[in-house]
C-alpha cells in the first residue's frame, strides 16, 4: 500500500464530498432573479462547470485509490509525478485568480483551497 497516495486520495475523496454535498448547495443559492437572462445564463454556466470539477476531482481520487492500493508497475511514479503537478497547478491557480481579483489576504486565508492543493501536490512528491 503506498500510504501518501492513500493520505491524498482520502483528501481528496473529503473533497469531492464536500464539493458536491456544500459546494452545490452554496452555488445554487446564488440563482438569480427570475427574469434576468443574462444572469441566468452565468450561473446556469457556473453549476455546469462546478459539477464538472466534481468529476475531475471524482476520477483523480479514483486514480489515486488505485495508485495506492495497486501496484501499476513501472509507470506509477510518473502517474504520481503528473499528478503532483496537478495539484500544484490547481494550487498555483487559485492563488493566481485570488490576486488577480485583488482580493487579498483575507480570501486567500478564508478561502485556503490553495493550501491544500499544494499540501497535496507535496505529499505526492514526497512519495515518489
């Protein structure tokens, strides 16, 4: 059993859970007005995209349950190493998008999203 693939996974498996159990509910409670077509049309858009990340996050934390309790021979370090990039890349943009709306700090901390992408990306590195 490879134990930081198994730690990330059951991350990420708290996270697909809470993006789809919290997450929905957080993002349909931001339906706009009725008779706003344009905004209609944005949040309909933003519930698409948000259910598709909970399927990219789905398949990750397969991958990853399969890493760590399969041996995928001599190809599993590099599964793990595009994956560690992923969660870094995931990290990295978060951050981006939360400086570049000029939000600060406060989000940055209030919103630590960011954090536990790069923790990820760490642990999976460290595994390697």
């Amino acid at each position: 059993m490879e134990i930081p693939e198994l730690i990330v996974a059951c991350v990420c498996l708290a996270a697909v859970i809470a993006h789809v159990v919290g997450g929905t509910r957080e993002t349909a409670a931001l339906k706009p007005a009725k008779g706003d077509a344009r905004l209609t049309a944005h949040w309909v858009q933003a519930m698409c995209a948000f259910q598709m990340l909970a399927v990219d996050l789905l398949v990750v934390c397969l991958i990853l349950f399969a890493i760590a309790f399969y041996d995928l021979g001599v190809y599993e370090s590099t599964y793990v190493q595009l994956l560690s990039i992923l969660f870094f890349l995931r990290g990295l943009v978060w951050a981006i998008q939360i400086v570049w709306l000029k939000k600060g700090a406060r989000y940055l901390f209030r919103l630590p999203h960011w954090l536990v992408w790069f923790i990820c990306s760490g642990i999976l590195y460290w595994g390697i």
